[in-house]
C-alpha cells in the first residue's frame, strides 16, 4: 500500500480500506499463519480441486462476486468481494482417507478429557477467527469425511453436510469456550462458536479429477452445450493456475502483491468460462472431418456410424478422466504428421491416412473403426492444439 491506495485485479486505484489494511496486517503476523502442511500430494490436492468445484457451486448458485485467497491465515481464504470487503471464510481442508472425525481428533477433546489441544484443528481455526477485529470472520474446517460429534438436539452430525460448533451439546460448547478464553485471554461470551462449522465435502480423494470434471461439465452445459465437452480442459488449466498460486507462499508486502500472487476473483473465473467460449466445438469439428472423410473415401454408412460411435467413446473416456494416451502410440509422431501436413499443405485425406497407417503400426490388434476414430480425434487435437489427455 502506497499513499492510500491499493490497485484491484484490473490494475485500476481504489482506496484503502479498514479492511484492506486488517487484511495486510494479518497477512504480515506470523502468529496467525498456519505455515506448510503435512498432508502431501493428495492433500494439496484436494485444496485445488475443492476450490474449482467451490466456485463452481457458487457461480451456478448466482454468486455475484467472491475473492479466494490461497495459503492465507489458513489454506484458504474467501473475501466477499476484492474492493471494500465486509466479511472473510477462512477453510482448513483436510483429506482423510478411513474413519470419520470426532472432537478428539479435531479438538482433542475425550470422554474425560476438557481442554482443547492448542495444536488442534479447531484451536487453529478459533485462534484465526479472533484475529480479524474489522472484518466478520468465519471459518470452516472441510473434509471428504463425515464428522461423528454429538449435537445439543440430539444424536450426532455423522448424516449431515454442515454442522456449526453452536450446535454441539452443551457441555462441549462449554469446553471450547472455557479453553479459547483462557489461551487467548479474551471473555467467553466473545468466542463465536456459531461462526466456525465444520463442513462435508462429497469428493472421493482417489478420483478428485474425476468428481470435479462431472461438476464443470454440468455447469459448462448450461453456459454453452457445444463446449461442455472441454470440461476437462476447463479444470486442468484452472488447476495448474491454482498449483501456482498455492505455491507463493512468501509473505506479501502489499494488498496487490497478496491478491496478485495468492488471490482469484469471480471476474477471473468468469473470464476462464468466456475464454473457453472462444475455443472451437471440437465435437462438431470431428463430426465434420468424419462426414468429409466418409464422402472422399465412400466409406459405407455402417462403417461411418461405428467411427462415431468410437470417436463419442473416446470423447468421454476424456470427459470422465480416463485414459486416451495408450502406452503403444507415440502421440508425438501422430502431431509431427499433422505438422508436415500443415507445413506442406496436405489433404484432410492425404493427412487422414497418414496418421491411420501409424496408428494400425502401433495397435495392430485394434479395430479399424477404433483406428479410424483415433485418427480424426488425433487430427482435431493437432490442429486446435488441444493435448491428447
């Protein structure tokens, strides 16, 4: 921040705010930081693919503006909007792979024990919650596993998909005040357990790519039908974005050094959605090449049907994360032939069978009409310059 100023994601000058200013002080305390993370490659994971899907749900809900920070107090943060922000969610995710979560292993809380462990995930989460004086601070802890804890109406929360600290019985409501209270010396009444929840997140670690395609494809099929079958694409370029910005995890030293390296806005997520608009209809583009193909090579009409048939296999073999790149083609042989193709003005015909002769070379045990169809959806990748995967 310089002279009262800050600039927004657009790089146009608005005014400090309060908030802004509380935002920069928290980001500059080390006290209220949880660094690192032990959870390791699924772990991280899972934070990047929670929060595609996260503004997934929130776009499709009509969500009119957010702002995600990444490694901010916790693994993330979400603003209600970049300029002048009133309110902050901060989430601790956590993949867990077996049983379900209690308040020992949340808050290390037992049937005899009442104090809350000072290294456990809900003291982190109430420790963040009452660092903001200035912003309305939430937080929730998220997790693809249920949580078995006990609730003040009766029964347990094993069923449900949010659950608030508030609703918990009594005497457990009691512990987390006593607790907080005494480590951090402020009233009990002041402890804002409604504030903090912890939050069910239906996405099976093994195959979180999978979930999260499903998601945009959904989402992407309302926006515009011909593109919804990029889904893939949609989530891989917003995932490696995320990995990015997940990975600058030095402290900032301004509001727009914070939100340029860790922050992603409702306005970038809907510029991704617009530029994927922009991309062509590879589903027509392929049917287009099949119908001239078919024509130039009279190729009868059963046999063009079972090249469809395979190229709508392939295609959502892709959609659903599976597996095109077979071990025994070299793709990068099949884009050198498009290359040439290109460079000295080929056919579709001439290129067609170039890449057919490679592929029955590669998979002699294949059908002929597989073949054909991993001829056509090789030449459209080449030349949209789309990846096989």
């Amino acid at each position: 921040m310089v002279g009262g100023w800050v600039k927004n994601q657009k790089g146009d000058a608005m005014p400090t705010t309060t908030a802004i200013i509380e935002l920069c002080e928290v980001e500059a305390d080390d006290d209220l930081h949880e660094f690192g993370g032990g959870h390791g490659n699924k772990g991280n994971d899972f934070d990047r693919f929670w929060l595609i899907n996260e503004m997934l749900a929130l776009t499709e809900a009509g969500e009119t503006d957010f702002l995600f920070i990444l490694e901010y107090v916790q693994d993330i943060a979400r603003l209600d909007k970049p300029q002048s922000p009133a309110t902050i969610t901060l989430y601790q995710l956590k993949k867990k792979e077996g049983n379900v979560w209690d308040l020992n292993s949340l808050a290390g809380l037992t049937a005899k024990g009442k104090q809350v462990k000072a290294d456990s995930p809900l003291a982190k989460l109430l420790k963040s919650v009452l660092g903001f004086k200035t912003l309305a601070a939430d937080a929730e802890f998220v997790s693809n596993t249920r949580f078995r804890v006990e609730l003040a109406a009766g029964g347990t929360a094993l069923s449900m998909d949010y659950v608030a600290l508030s609703e918990l019985t009594p005497e457990r409501q009691t512990h987390l005040r006593d607790s907080t209270a005494a480590r951090h010396g402020v009233a009990k009444t002041d402890i804002p357990l409604q504030r903090i929840g912890l939050r069910y997140a239906p996405i099976e670690v093994n195959d979180m790519r999978v979930h999260v395609i499903g998601a945009a494809h959904g989402m992407l099929k309302k926006l515009s039908a011909a593109h919804a079958a990029q889904a893939d694409s949609f989530v891989d370029a917003l995932f490696a974005k995320l990995a990015t910005a997940s990975r600058n995890t030095s402290k900032c030293k301004s509001w727009d050094e914070l939100i340029s390296k860790r922050g992603y806005s409702k306005a970038q997520f809907g510029d991704a959605l617009a530029d994927l608009q922009l991309l062509p209809d590879q589903q027509k583009l392929r049917e287009d090449v099949v119908m001239e193909l078919s024509l130039a090579l009279s190729w009868p009409t059963r046999a063009r049907m079972r090249i469809e048939v395979a190229l709508t296999e392939l295609a959502r073999l892709k959609l659903s994360g599976g597996e095109l790149a077979l071990s025994e083609v070299d793709w990068p042989a099949l884009k050198a032939i498009s290359n040439t193709s290109e460079s000295q003005s080929w056919s579709t015909v001439r290129e067609f069978e170039a890449i057919e002769a490679s592929l029955q070379e590669f998979l002699p045990g294949e059908s002929v009409a597989r073949i054909r169809a991993l001829a056509v959806y090789a030449m459209v990748q080449a030349w949209t310059n789309q990846t096989f995967v």
